[in-house]
C-alpha cells in the first residue's frame, strides 16, 4: 500500500507525515500542496467545531469512507469523505474531489498528524 511512498526521490520525500495517534505513516512532506492561496487552512465545521487543516495532494496511510458530501464544504466545487488512519482509524480530516472527479486532495487535521524533524 506504502510502496510507491517508500520510493524516496528528495529530502521531503524522506521526511514522513504519521498518525499522531498509533505512528502509522500517513504521507510525506513532499505532499503537501496549496489550496486557495495557502497549505493551512483554519475551519469551523457547522457544528462549530474549529480544525487548523494542511492539503496534502496524497495521503496513502488513510482510508476514505462514506458519501460524497457538497453540503458544507470548505473547498468551493469539491466534495468531501471522511479520511481516517488506515492502521488506527483515527479521524485525520476529509478527503476532497472535485465534482468532476479531477484534482483530488486531502485536507488533514494538524494537530492528529505528526512529521519527522528535519535533519
């Protein structure tokens, strides 16, 4: 499942993004993304709960369930799925696609994921 993520081509793509939860690996920094003008995001679900999300373009270590949901989304045309710890099955944050399908993307919750420092 990890394979092509262990397949390390630069320094970001050794510097590994785990689940803060069980350390299962979830993504590298090389991943990450900019999503509306930014990587960090601060949300407020319509429940009013607030997460401080990073985009990440893939993140192998999650497993996706559910619909796909428009309703409430934070990224204007994308869908959202909730992305959990594959190992774990920690809440991580959302999986988004765009309605057509293309340019899918993971918005996961900083502080339920934890990286390597860098060396």
């Amino acid at each position: 499942k990890l394979g092509s993520m262990l397949e390390i081509e630069d320094e970001e793509d050794k510097r590994f993004i785990y689940c803060a939860t069980c350390s299962e690996v979830i993504t590298t920094a090389a991943q990450r993304i900019e999503m509306q003008g930014g990587h960090t995001h601060n949300f407020t679900n319509p429940q009013g709960i607030s997460f401080h999300v990073g985009c990440f373009g893939n993140a192998l270590g999650c497993e996706i369930s559910g619909t796909p949901e428009a309703a409430d989304s934070w990224f204007m045309g994308y869908f959202w799925r909730i992305a959990n710890c594959a190992e774990c099955h920690t809440h991580l944050g959302w999986f988004f696609a765009h309605a057509n399908g293309e340019d899918p993307f993971y918005g996961l919750i900083l502080d339920r994921i934890q990286e390597d420092a860098a060396s």
